[in-house]
C-alpha cells in the first residue's frame, strides 16, 4: 500500500499493525541476545577490574532493554492501538489513552531520522511521536498520509475543496 496513490477518505483510521510491532521485538531480542553474550565473554575473558564493570554493567543494560521490550510489546498488543486523522487533527489511542493535535495547533510534520518515527511538532507543547506500526505503512508512507491529511486540511481551510468524508 503506498501512500501516494490510496483515496484519502476521511476519518481515517490506521489500526496497529501487529506484524510490524512482532518484528521490532524480534530485532530488538538478537541486538539484546547478542550484546548479553558479549558482555559474558568480556567478563570471561576480561582482565583487570574495569574491563570487568564494563562488562557486568553492558549485560544489565542487554536485559533490561529486552525486558522492556518484551514489555513493551505485550503492552502494544493487548490494548486497542490506532491513530485516528479526522477533519479535527491527529489522534494516537494507545489503549484507553488518547492524545490529540487539532491541525490548527500543528507547526510541522517531519520523519525523525535519527528514531526513525514521524514526528508531529505543534506550535506548543511536546511534540508527537508517532511509531511506523500502523496500516502496514513504513515511516515514510506513514508520514506521507499524515503530512497528505495536513496539507488537505489547510487547504480546505484557505477555501479548496474538502477531503471526501467517509
């Protein structure tokens, strides 16, 4: 699906995509795996007290990240993700949790290439992070969808013809 050539019919509902969520762990797990066993061979292998703490402190990070991850994700699947684009804004639901921008507060939407996220900056307050785990789109296509409601929003606001509402 690209986001390109797909009729935007709003409101617009982009569900979580649970594959997506599946695979991220899944990367994060092997990084964690393989930054744990390397931790254990350093301190096997290591000599001297600072290599030693390097390693005991590398391996409790490893855990961590990946229990976090895991929990990250059970979280991720068990609650009712989507992030909802509307007339009004931009919605992201993450369970029972639902924050919203009204694209009149919206200054930019831009692809964070550093987390790899799509990142929604109003005029005030923090920005939103929106992850590429939703509608089977990557970040780019996710950003191109949002970005495409935005730029339609604005223009039906300085006169242009509306978006069609499904």
């Amino acid at each position: 699906m690209s986001a390109d050539d797909t009729p935007l019919s709003l409101p617009l509902r982009l569900d979580l995509d649970r594959r997506a969520v599946t695979q991220t762990f899944a990367l994060r797990a092997v990084a964690a795996t393989l930054a744990f066993v390397s931790s254990l061979w350093l301190l096997v292998a290591g000599r001297g007290i600072w290599l030693s703490l390097a390693a005991v402190i590398a391996g409790v990070f490893a855990v961590v990240w990946l229990v976090r991850g895991l929990r990250d994700q059970r979280r991720a699947l068990q609650a009712g993700h989507h992030v909802l684009l509307d007339n009004h804004g931009i919605t992201i639901a993450l369970g029972d949790r639902h924050t919203q921008i009204g694209w009149d507060n919206v200054a930019s939407i831009l692809v964070d290439e550093d987390r790899l996220m799509v990142a929604v900056q109003p005029t005030g307050g923090p920005t939103l992070m929106v992850e590429p785990h939703y509608g089977g789109l990557g970040v780019y296509d996710l950003h191109a969808v949002i970005a495409r409601v935005f730029e339609a929003r604005r223009a039906t606001a300085a006169g242009a013809t509306p978006i069609e509402r499904g």
